[in-house]
C-alpha cells in the first residue's frame, strides 16, 4: 500500500542511464525519468531580477558610497562581481546529478553547522548580530549555506521517511524536532538572524508538511515553533521593541518606528510610474539598508506601482515554474527539492516584501535576486540550478499530480524494476 | 509500521502551498495598489516634508570703508566665522563627545554635556562664531551630531575701536545696531537668496529636479563712509584729554566740510569698542550722543542771531548800540556774564567778543523794528527753523531710519506765537537757552552761516563702491542754498576770527582763517528754571584759507575745572582740534 518510489542515490543514476535508451512508447507510463530540455524560463526569471536589482544598486550607487572614499560604482562592481559567481555556481549545479548532492548532503550539512556556529566566535558583528565570516576580502553569510543544507538534508531525511513509511512515526517527530531546535538555539540565538530563522522553520515545516507528515503532527511542531517564536521574541527588548513597532509603528516614526515609517514613505512616494531610475531621493539616508533589506522599497519608490508590481509578477512566475517542476517531479526527493527551493525563495520573499509594505514586523532579511550581497545571491543561484537541473527530468505530461494518477502508480510502481543497485523498497 | 495509513499526497498539499503563495502574491499587488495609487498623495507629501528643505543663502553683508587722506581704506570688513551646532539625536556618546569638544571650544564638558543630551530638539548651538581653525578641529574630531557648516558673518575692525558709537554693532542675527550699522542696515545686508530643493538626510542638496529653485543672493552694498580715519582717531584722543583737563565726564566733538555737510570725524566721550559689543553694560553707551543728545547750545547760538539780524536787514555791520548792561523782559531780567557787565556802545564784534546776552536781545528787539514783538520773534524763528533747520532732524545716517523711532533728537525751537512769556522766552533763544539742539544741528547750522549759506545736508555716507571696485561718489545735498548772503557770511567770518583774535590767540596761525564762539550753557532744571551751578561747556568755530574749510564743534557736559565751562573746556578742545587739522589734514592757506 502507499507510496512507494524507492530508489536511493545510486538509483537514480541507473534510471538516468536507462532513460537515455528508454523511449517512450505508446500508452506506456509518462513518469518515467527521461531527460529533455531544462526549463530554460527559470533562468530568464532568475536573470530579469538579477539586472533589476543590479540597476537598482547602480542606481542608488553615489548614495551608498556618499560620505566614504568608496567610488561611486564599488556597490555596483561587487554586485556585478557576486552575480557573475551567482552564474557560475548556477552553472555548477545544473550540472551536478541529484546523487551526488545527495551524497554530499551529511558533509554540506556538517560544513553548514560548523559555520553557523564558528561565525558567532569568527564572524564579523554588525549591529549586535553575527552574520558574516570574513575570507579574503568576501564576506559569507553562513546562515545561506545553513538554508541550502536544510533543503538538500531535510528533502533526503523525508525522502527516506516516507519510502519507509515512517512519516507518521515518533521519530520523524523527533527529528524535525531537533532541527527546530538546532535552529533557534544556532541560527535565532547565536547568531541573532531572527528572519534566516524563520525561513528556516519555515523549509521544516513546509517540507515536512509536503512529505506527508500528518496534520497532528503539523500542529505540534508549529506549536513548538510559535512558542519558541514567542520566547525568542519576548526575550529580547530589541525584538519587543520591533514588534510593538510593527503593530503601531506611526506611534514612534522619530525612533523605533522610524525605518517601518519611512519604508511606507517611500514605497507610497512612488505612485503609479514611480519617480525615475536617477530620481529616488528616500535612499539617501532617510530608509536605512537602501541596498538590502529595503531594496523593494526603493524599487517601488523609482519604478511606482507599475514597477513594484512587475517585481512581485517576476518572483510570482519564478515561484509558479519551480511549483510546476515540482509538481511533475519524477520522484519525491525531486519534488521535495524543488518544495525546498520553492519555500526557501517565497518565504524569503514575503517576509521581506511584507516588512517593507508594513505587513510583517522588520526582520532584516534580503529579497532573494534583488538585494545587495554576494552570499545571498551565489546561494540562491544554486538553489535554482540544482531545480533547474530537476526541471530536465519533469513528466511533461503530468499535471495532476504523480501518485493520484492510476498510470503513474503502476509506472512508479516498475520502477524498482530498474533500479540495478538491489536495494529493495519496503513496502507496505 | 507497514500498516500505516495512506499517507496525504505530497502534490496536494504542494498545491496548497502554491495557492498560499499565489494569495500572498495578490495580497502584496493589492496592499501596493493601496500604498502607491491610493494613498500615493497622503506619502508624498510626508516624503517631501522631510526631504524638501528651503534654504536661505545669505548674502554678505556691505563692507564699510572710509578715507585716510585722500584715499580709501577698509574700516569695517567681514570675516567667515562659524557657528557650532548639534543634533542630540544623532550624537552617540555626548560624554565622550562633550570631553573632546570642550577642549577644542574651551568650554566646560560638563555644559556640553547638557546641551549633547538636550531632549525635543535637534537643532542646540554649541559655539557662536568660531574662527576656521576651530571649526576644522571640530571636524577633525569626526563626531557624529555635530555640525560646523553654519557660517556666521563677523565685522572685523581694520582701524581698531575708533568711532564706535557712529558705527554701531552687528548682533548674532546679522542685524546691525545702532549707529551706521542700523541705519543702513537693508543695503548692506543685500538680499538674501533661496534655495528649495530635495536634499539628503544630512541636508545636502541633491541633484535638480522639479522641485529645486535657486536664487542667488544679492550681496550688500560696500559704503564709502564721510570719516576721515586719521581726523577721527586724533580728535577722539583730543576729546578724552580736553574733558579730563576740564574734569569733564562725558562731551562730543564734531568735524564737518565747511563745502559739503560731510563728517570728517564724530567723536563722543566715553565710547566702546565695536568689535566687543556684548561687554558693554550700560546701552546708553551705544547712542552716538553728537546726534541724540540735543542741549541748550548757549552762546555759540549768537554767532547765528547776529547772521539772522544782518540777513534780515535789521542791523548792518557797522551798527552800535547803547548797553544798558541788562534788560527787563516780561518781568524777567536779560543778564550779562560778570566780566562784560556795565552800561556802554557797544558793536556787532563786541556782541560776540564779550558773549554780550544783551547784544544778542538787541539783535532780537532790531528784528522786530526796535522792540520784543511777534514781527521779531516770527522773524527769528524763521531763521532758526528755515535758514538753519533747527527743531528738525538732520537725517544723519544713525540708528533705525524709521524717524518715529530714529536715535536722532530734533531739538526744541518754541512756537513765537503761541504761549505765555514768549519775548522773555525768544530773549532767552537769542542767546542759545530756552532751546535745544544737538552738536551736529548747530554746527550743520554755522557751516551755513559761514560758508556763504548754503546749507548742506550733514552725511556721514561718501558714496558705494559697486562689485567692480568702482567708487560712485554720493553728490552733496543742498537744503537751503541761502541761509545768508555771502556779504553776511563774510561779515560773520570776520566776526567770529575777531573773537578769536582777541579771546584765543594760541590758536592763531599766520596765513589761515580761524574763527570760533564759546558758549556756556545754563542747565535747564527738570523742576524748573536753572541750575545755578550746572553748566556745558560749548564751542563752535571754523577753520580755512580764503573759505572755511572745517567747522568743528565742541561740547563738554559740566566740567568741574573752575571757571565759565566755554572756557575752560570748549575752547582748548578747538584749539587742539583746529591745531591738528592745520597741523596734518591739508587745509589751504590763504591766497594772500
């Protein structure tokens, strides 16, 4: 009974080297992994908000710069720069089979804890968090690492979960629950990234709750995830501070409420056209991290609603691919995947937009693509080669879903008979 | 576990998710309609009320130069100074910042501190008017808060504190005070320009757009001031030394061009130093008393009765009179100074000579066909008031130009024909009592008789020099151009070097023209009538070759050295003045 693809690491490059005799035949099954052209409109996607947050940062240049001995064009240079290696690492991983991520998963995994935790003792402090470990003359922001980790483990662990039918089980619990918990102790307490965090919970959750964890289950560890939300909010005065900033931030626009106030300003500034590229006047110095954080504010504010509507079109399609490729994912750990990527960039997304719209209490987070900072964009560059990577092995045909499909199961339900390696599914 | 149940599909749920997604998506387009479209004025405005500032860009204020000789040197200029500002908002540590400003500004940490962290405000001087050197090592501290780009304009004072009551002061706010500085205030201070434009948040300007407007400021005029420097600075150290001879406390002293109703120099005792304004206690000393201070002249006013009574035909140059030696006048008696009392024929020249008060009211009964009566007084007054503007305001360039509130007194000239007691009281004016005028009116006043009767208008401004450093020279104004005839002014002359001839012989210099009148003036008593032993000490006189060239006047407030105070006071403080204007300032000699 149930679910059943069973195929581990070594299984999917079988059934890849088998797609590649395999042609379809009439009336045979359409999931079966046969490789075909990528979905080439992710990168086109990925590309249009790339150049849109390049032109913003070159834009805003002289007014990030103003005041240091900084040229004008340095932002824009290491934006350029960041992009570039956001390309080649995209590049890297289209080209990396989803075997050997998954094989590297427990080192990538290892890799991300240790930076997570070595940047609270190494990392360079910004405003009271630490974030950014220095090498060289880039600074990395280990929590991008930590959230690529937790999409390629969290995809495999389910993976394995569900082909073993243990999603309901104690344990699985057990486990999310302990990555919840690394979570808010590393990510939310040691470094203070109270938003990676919280994209983070959100990869646990959303993929626990696409693998199949039963509803029940859902709620405990949202439950446990409200309360140690609300502790960690409770337990900081800065955080206090910004939530009672966000339920009424006109209350305080001079001080506390001054960066939530002057996001509305300058996003409502913007009116229907926008200002002009050339013309934003709130980046310089009255919205803090013009370049960052608030980087859709100032957008909005050049480009009006027109613009700022263009962008949350863009992510709008980029998020409805990566669900599309997800959907018709031959295998589970392919869609869990893609979930991943989906959740990561979305939540991302809406935590950032929402903060600048007044929607959501400040968090300090980038908008994926758009934002200023080298890390952000290398990490989600990847993310979207390794989908687009999925994308070359998506049913074409299948819109509905895989397991609902009485072809699908019976195909899926062969594919063991590929799988060389003798790894037997348990079944139910 | 091989018996758990079905478990939910993951696309279903997945859909789920993307549905969340696609409602999240729809919610942020429609909370951005709201913002951007919708509530797009309501932000605008609040964007532009923090990012459009209005500037006002100061124009300079005027420079004021004067002569030395015959040349024009800088008296007055500007120099950049800078006011040091914080915004406690935005200092981070003002204990930290209060320890190195206050080194640097010399003033207590413990001060700075309490301005740093002033609270409902974003905007606390620190220092005013601090010189560059300490404005860049201000900067140099690097402090976050504290601003040090207010220019601050700062007169600077080339000759020293010279003339300081006539130049008056510039505040803190650019305003000047009292003086020149008030008087022409509007022109030196130009028009100040404006700037309206976006700016950052350090109010920097940013590029132009729409919104920006700019007009440049229109900087003030650069006055050329009548004052001699080198006159000014000797007659103001003549005047302290004759009224400490005198043990006189406070006097004025006064040169005009015979030729043009310019002042060559006004000089008052006690003065202040312009460029330390804010130590002066008492504000009286800011009033140039040369102009506000009017004062029963006293006998210098016969120089002018014995012009009218010639003007007027009443007398002629050669007319005697029979002195009784006193009059009784509306029961009041018409006394002389002890020493030409007695009965006898007298002259013209004895009138001034002897300072005779009996002359001076038979002078006022011959314009009145013989006897005290209103064709006399009428006369008289017209002279006074018509021929030498008596009992009207000069227009002197000092202190505010509005006349209602102008420092300059206008004097008292009674009405002849209205009143009680007027032939004793027109008695009395005859001889410079029961009438006021300042220094300046009767020296504008005796320049007229003695010059050949005109009458210009006392000035202290010789014109503008304009942005190309030319000089355009302000042309003399003429008030009255027949105060007397020339016959009459030449007799005055003559008269008024006979006084000297007899009375001042220090003074006389072979090949020049002196001529001069002392008077001492009774001191009105608030409660009526005189002080019997209160007296000012005046004296007006005139220097030149074939023409007067200087007419000076002097005024000594109660000098307590014995004797009559026109004496003792007035007179040594014009021969020292009319010494050094032969002495060092050029004036002709006669051409015979």
């Amino acid at each position: 009974m149930g679910y059943s693809s069973t195929y581990s690491q070594r299984s999917i490059s079988s059934l890849r080297a088998r797609s590649r005799i395999n042609r379809r035949q009439p009336g045979e099954s359409d999931a079966v992994m046969r490789k075909h052209r990528p979905d080439y409109s992710l990168l086109v996607v990925a590309g249009a908000l790339l150049a849109i947050g390049a032109v913003v940062v070159f834009a805003i240049g002289p007014s990030l710069t103003n005041g240091t001995d900084l040229g004008e064009n340095y932002f824009s240079t290491k934006q350029l720069t960041a992009i570039g290696m956001g390309i080649i690492g995209f590049l890297i991983a289209a080209q990396i089979s989803l075997h050997k991520w998954m094989k590297w998963t427990p080192m990538i995994l290892i890799a991300a804890v240790f930076f997570a935790i070595a940047v609270r003792f190494i990392g360079e402090e910004i405003n009271g968090a630490h974030r950014w470990i220095q090498v060289g003359g880039f600074s990395f922001q280990a929590a991008e690492l930590v959230k690529l980790a937790l999409v390629l483990w969290l995809a495999q662990v389910l993976t394995k979960r569900r082909q073993d039918g243990h999603m309901s089980s104690h344990s699985t619990l057990q486990l999310l629950g302990a990555a919840v918990f690394g979570v808010i102790v590393i990510v939310a307490g040691m470094q203070s990234d109270l938003g990676s965090a919280a994209v983070m919970m959100a990869l646990i959750g959303g993929m626990a709750f696409i693998a199949g964890l039963p509803l029940k289950n859902i709620m405990i560890v949202g439950g446990v995830v409200l309360i140690a939300g609300l502790i960690a909010i409770t337990s900081s005065q800065y955080r206090r501070e910004r939530v009672q900033t966000f339920l009424n931030p006109a209350a305080d626009c001079q001080a506390e409420g001054y960066q939530a106030c002057q996001a509305l300003i300058t996003v409502g500034s913007g009116g229907v056209i926008g200002k002009g590229l050339g013309r934003s006047v709130q980046a310089y110095g009255y919205l803090p991290e013009p370049a960052n954080d608030s980087i859709f504010a100032i957008t909005a504010e050049k480009f009006g609603f027109v613009g700022s509507t263009i962008v949350v079109g863009l992510f709008f399609v980029l998020f409805r691919k990566i669900f599309l490729i997800a959907q018709s994912a031959p295998t589970e750990y392919m869609r869990l995947i893609a979930t991943g990527v989906l959740l990561w960039l979305s939540v991302q997304m809406i935590i950032n937009i929402a903060a600048m719209l007044g929607l959501l209490p400040l968090k300090g987070i980038t908008l994926p693509f758009v934002s200023y900072g080298g890390t952000s964009i290398i990490f989600v560059m990847i993310a979207i080669g390794i989908v687009f990577n999925i994308s070359r092995y998506t049913d074409l045909s299948v819109k509905s879903g895989v397991p609902q499909s009485p072809r699908a199961q019976a195909s899926t339900a062969r594919l063991p008979t590929f799988n060389r390696s003798g790894i037997e599914a348990r079944r139910a | 576990m091989n018996d758990s149940p079905r478990l939910p599909s993951s696309v279903s749920r997945l859909k789920a998710l993307y549905l969340f997604v696609a409602f999240i998506m729809i919610v942020f387009a429609v909370r951005l309609f709201y913002l951007q479209v919708i509530r797009h004025g309501y932000y605008d405005a609040q964007a532009k009320a923090s990012q459009l500032k209005q500037y006002e860009l100061p124009a300079d204020r005027g420079e004021l130069y004067a002569y030395d000789g015959g040349e024009i040197v800088p008296l007055v200029l500007n120099e950049s100074r800078y006011r040091i500002v914080a915004d406690p908002e935005l200092v981070t540590d003002p204990e930290k910042a209060a320890l190195e400003l206050s080194e640097v500004l010399k003033i207590p940490a413990g001060e700075l501190e309490e301005l740093l962290t002033r609270e409902g405000t974003r905007y606390v001087p620190l220092a005013q008017k601090q010189t560059k050197e300490t404005r860049e090592a201000v900067a140099a501290l690097g402090l976050p808060g504290i601003f040090t780009n207010e220019k601050q304009p700062q007169r600077v004072y080339i000759q020293g504190s010279i003339a300081g009551q006539l130049l008056g002061f510039v505040n803190d706010a650019g305003e000047g005070q009292y003086g020149i500085e008030e008087n022409l205030n509007d022109r030196l201070n130009g028009e100040p320009g404006l700037l309206r434009a976006l700016t950052d948040q350090n109010n920097v300007p940013l590029l132009a757009t729409g919104d920006n407007v700019q007009q440049d400021p229109v900087d003030g005029e650069t006055v050329v001031l009548t004052i001699d420097v080198s006159m000014q600075r000797q007659i103001e150290a003549i005047l302290e030394k004759g009224l400490k001879d005198a043990q006189s406390e406070s006097g004025s002293l006064i040169v005009l061009d015979a030729n043009s109703g310019a002042v060559r120099a006004m000089a008052n005792y006690p003065s202040y130093d312009p460029a330390a304004f804010t130590k002066v206690e008492d504000a009286a000393l800011f009033q140039n008393a040369a102009v506000s201070s009017p004062l029963e002249p006293g006998s210098i006013m016969k120089t002018l009765t014995v012009a009218a009574a010639l003007d007027s035909g009443s007398v002629t140059p050669d007319q005697s009179y029979f002195d009784p030696g006193f009059f009784t006048v509306d029961g009041a008696t018409v006394r002389n100074v002890v020493e030409s009392s007695g009965s006898g024929t007298r002259t013209l020249a004895d009138i001034l000579r002897l300072s005779l008060n009996t002359g001076a009211t038979w002078l006022l009964r011959q314009m009145g066909g013989g006897e005290l009566n209103q064709q006399g007084r009428e006369t008289w007054h017209r002279y006074m008031t018509e021929h030498y503007q008596l009992g009207k305001r000069t227009g002197i360039e000092q202190g505010p130009p509005n006349e209602e509130l102008g420092t300059e007194a206008q004097g008292i000239i009674p009405d002849p024909t209205d009143g009680y007691g007027l032939n004793i009281r027109f008695a009395n004016t005859s001889f410079g009592q029961g009438m006021t005028a300042t220094p300046l009116q009767m020296a504008a006043a005796v320049t007229a008789a003695v010059n050949g009767g005109t009458y210009y208008r006392p000035t202290l401004v010789a014109g503008t020099i304009d942005a190309d450093g030319n000089f355009s020279e302000k042309q003399p104004d003429i008030v009255k151009n027949d105060v007397v005839s020339d016959d009459v002014s030449a007799e005055l002359r003559r008269l008024m070097e006979n006084v000297v001839a007899n009375n001042n012989r220090t003074v006389l210099r072979e090949g020049f023209q002196i001529g001069g009148k002392t008077g001492t003036a009774e001191i009105a008593n608030p409660a009526g009538g005189y002080y019997e032993d209160r007296y000012n000490g005046t004296y007006v006189g005139f220097v030149g070759g074939d023409t007067p060239e200087y007419v000076v006047i002097v005024r000594a407030n109660e000098p307590k050295a014995p004797g009559y105070a026109g004496s003792i006071a007035g007179r040594p403080i014009f021969t020292a003045t009319a010494n050094a204007l032969l002495d060092n300032f050029n004036v002709s000699r006669k051409s015979n």
